[in-house]
C-alpha cells in the first residue's frame, strides 16, 4: 500500500486571506494499512483567538501564546510529511491552509489532497451524514481524543481512511487501491462508482 499522510488544521475563522489562521495542525502517516507516525504542533499566528474557537477546541489564547511561530511549525510539518500523499476530512477546508500557510513561509504546496469525506459520499451514501464524529461511531473506530484538536481529528481520520482502504479493496478484488484509484474514485459521480451495503451503528448495536 502507498504511505498517506493524514492532515487536520485547527484555525481561528474559515477562510484564510480573511483573517483565518492556523493555530494548530497535525500530522498521522498511514502505511501498509497501520498508522506509523504522527507530529503535532500548536503555533502563534499573532492573531485573536475568539471564544467560540476556544469552547470548540480547547484551545485557549494563552496556548497560543506560549507555541511556535507557524514558519517554524509549518516547516516542521512539511518536512514530515515530505512528498507523501495528504489525506484529509473535507480536505477543500485543510488544503485551503496548508497552502496559504506554506506559502507564507515561500514553501510551494505541490501535493493534491484525498478526501474521506468524498469518499465516503460515494462509499457510504447510506451513512446519516458524513461527519467525522458519525463516521467514527458508525464504524466503531478508536476515538484517540477529543474532536477539534488536529492530532485527534487527524488520528480517527487516518482510522477511517485505513477502513475505507479496506472497504474498497473487498468492493474492486483485484485492482490497486492505490492514490491514483482514491482520485479517480472521489471525482466520480455516485451511480457510476461501488459502495458498501449499509450497516448499522456498531457501537449502537
């Protein structure tokens, strides 16, 4: 299998060059369907960090304060991930700071992204709604922390990808599941593309 690498971005608004910044990302590499590794860094964009960000992720002014500054996390996370493959859940979001935020460092952002919640649009039409949170307990996946914090988000993502991997392997025997069949996939209209039976809740019984 391709090695993936997984990524969140915690930030203080939805739009970077609109206010947004990051204030938080995380990395967790897939490979030969295991997770291998992570990285995780907060990071100090100078910029206020509203209340509501706080109730949402737990992250509080003052953590904000006392983390690196984004060039230095950024090129520790860059550097991390290196080449590989990015994944992320609703990935128009992440790709969107991953590349303003490297670009302020005059790092270029070559890397498509895969998205889970793409995927699983067309591999679980059945599923309530796409969101993390319901897919995690849908298919009874490990909860590695809180949600809103990027290395938790980015933990039970790579989870859920390496379970889609798997889904999609039994559905297509025989062809490589590999980055190049994920894009093709997630770009393919509904009714031309394999899904699974609907399942309930496993954790629901």
């Amino acid at each position: 299998m391709t090695r993936y690498a997984i990524i969140d971005f915690e930030t203080n608004g939805l739009m970077p060059g609109q206010g947004g910044r990051a204030l938080e990302v995380a990395a967790v590499i897939v490979e030969e369907g295991r997770i291998v590794d992570s990285w995780q860094s907060l990071m100090n964009p100078g910029v206020h960090v509203p209340a509501f960000i706080t109730a949402l992720t737990g992250i509080t002014p003052a953590m904000v304060r006392a983390a690196p500054p984004p060039a230095e996390a950024m090129a520790g996370i860059a550097g991390f991930v290196g080449d590989t493959p990015l994944v992320a859940h609703n990935a128009s979001f992440d790709r969107r700071f991953w590349q303003h935020e490297l670009a302020l460092i005059d790092q270029v952002a070559a890397q498509d992204f895969l998205c889970t919640v793409l995927i699983s649009r067309r591999l679980y039409p059945w599923a309530p709604n796409h969101k993390l949170a319901t897919l995690v307990e849908l298919h009874a996946l490990p909860e590695d922390g809180n949600y809103h914090r990027a290395l938790a988000d980015a933990s039970m993502t790579a989870h859920l990808f390496l379970r889609m991997q798997r889904d999609l392997a039994a559905l297509y025997a025989g062809e490589a599941v590999d980055a190049d069949f994920l894009r093709q996939y997630q770009t393919t209209v509904r009714a031309k593309v394999r899904g699974t039976p609907e399942v309930r809740s496993k954790r629901r019984g």
